[in-house]
C-alpha cells in the first residue's frame, strides 16, 4: 500500500471512530448520503441463475463483538421493551436488513461505538446496537454474536428474532451482488432448518417497522404513544421489496436447507 493510501485510510478511521453517539438524524444523514434513488434491476422476479445455483452451506466467520460488557445495558433494553429480561432465547424469526453503509468495518465500529437508542416514553439512552449475522460484499458471513443471544437490531421483535445485516448502501447495490445475495439465501435455509422457522416467520425490516400490522410478534412495553409499529420518522425501508421477493421465491421452491 503506498503510504498516500495508508495515511487517507487512517484519517478515515479517526474519522469514524471520532464520533461517540449516532442519533435518528445521523441515521437519515447516511440515508441521504449513500440511498441513491433506485436504479432498475434485472428483473422483478428471482433470477434463473440464482435459482439455480447449489446450496453452499454457510461458513461463519466469527468476528465477536464484546457482548458480555453489555450485559447489564441489555438486562435493561429487554426488560424495558420486552419486559423479559433474559439474554438468551431460542429463535423463532429472522430479520433481514441492509447496513446503508459501505462496508463491513464501518458497521462494526458503529455498533462498537454505541449510539442513543430510543427508550419508548422515556425518550433515549446510551446503548449498543448489535445482530447475531452480518454479510459482507463478496458473501462472507461474519458472525458478531452467539445465535443463541438477544441482539438489538430489529426494534419490536428483538425478542425472538435473529438479524442479519447485508453490506450495502442501498437494494440496488445489493441485487448487483449475486454472490452476496446468494449467501444471504443459504443462511436463511441453515437458520431455518437449525431453529425450525418457517419461511412466513421471515421477516423484512420495513416489515418489522410497519409493525403489529404485519408482523404479530412486534412488541413494545415502553411506548405508549406507538407500542404496536415504529414512529413515522423511524419507518425502515431495508432490504427492499424486490430482494424480499427473491427471497420467498427463493425459499417457496426448494425451503429449508438440507441436513447438514
């Protein structure tokens, strides 16, 4: 790496690791610096060579984040939204979502970082953001908690659900990777048959934010003002509509993964 290179990637980690918190309007500031608006895709529907591709069972990466320094914070978190303070569950959904940021060390710095979360009526706190899976550009899978541990990355259904990021700025970028999308389906099949879910417990994060609606495990115990979907401000709209049609239409024809 020639040393210009170098000197422009450490001033870009001071950078990102400067800032201590991430606040709602953090959140849409990325929205508009890296959501282009969406470009066409190559179809609407599951692409044949997708379809078509052997099942890869997937290969975790572990690359933990220190979720036993957090352990008090949660025990509050669950029992505050969920009230059931354990950390430890048996999943029975999946969450998938798209990272809005570039790469794959970016989104673990921020959950590193910490951010203000919000605490229902009492306003935010200080917390960690955090998702059991997360998979990068070229499909690897990074896993940053034990999938057997609570995370915090899908408001309303932390408590039963497991999340898993996709490095991506936006749905667009995302189709663009058949490898990463790829990845992301084998995953869901191996969580699938290892926790016994069904696809319809396969849940969108824009689904998730819609709320009671649409997903019946959403739940909410500190807000009275919206205990059954996410405020307008904070709708999701990660990972896009098309790539959840994929997804099912993925999964519709050849289901859980097979014994591994």
């Amino acid at each position: 790496m020639r040393w210009w290179r170098l000197t422009l990637w450490i001033a870009a980690w001071f950078m990102t690791t400067a800032q201590t918190t991430y606040t709602d309007e953090d959140i849409k500031a990325m929205k508009a610096r890296y959501e282009r608006p969406p470009r066409p895709v190559l179809s609407a529907d599951l692409p044949r060579k997708l379809l078509e591709r052997k099942y890869e069972a997937p290969r975790l990466v572990e690359w933990m984040l220190p979720y036993q320094d957090w352990e008090e914070e949660y025990h509050q978190y669950f029992q505050r939204h969920y009230r059931d303070p354990r950390l430890t569950f048996k999943p029975s959904a999946i969450v998938m979502h798209y990272t809005v940021t570039p790469d794959a060390f970016s989104v673990r710095n921020m959950f590193l970082r910490g951010c203000k979360m919000s605490a229902g009526d009492k306003g935010t706190v200080f917390g960690h953001v955090s998702v059991q899976l997360m998979i990068g550009p070229s499909g690897n899978v990074y896993q940053l908690l034990p999938l057997d541990r609570r995370c915090t990355g899908a408001y309303g259904v932390n408590h039963v659900a497991l999340s898993i990021e996709m490095v991506a700025r936006n749905e667009a970028e995302l189709l663009s990777r058949p490898d990463q999308v790829f990845s992301s389906f084998c995953l869901v099949r191996s969580l699938m048959r290892q926790f016994d879910i069904p696809a319809n417990k396969v849940y969108a994060h824009y689904e998730v934010s819609a709320g009671r609606s649409v997903v019946s495990e959403y739940t909410d115990y500190a807000d009275d003002t919206y205990p059954d979907r996410y405020p307008p401000a904070s709708a999701r709209t990660d990972p896009g509509k098309t790539y959840m049609r994929w997804l099912r239409q993925y999964l519709a024809r050849v289901g859980p993964a097979p014994q591994e």
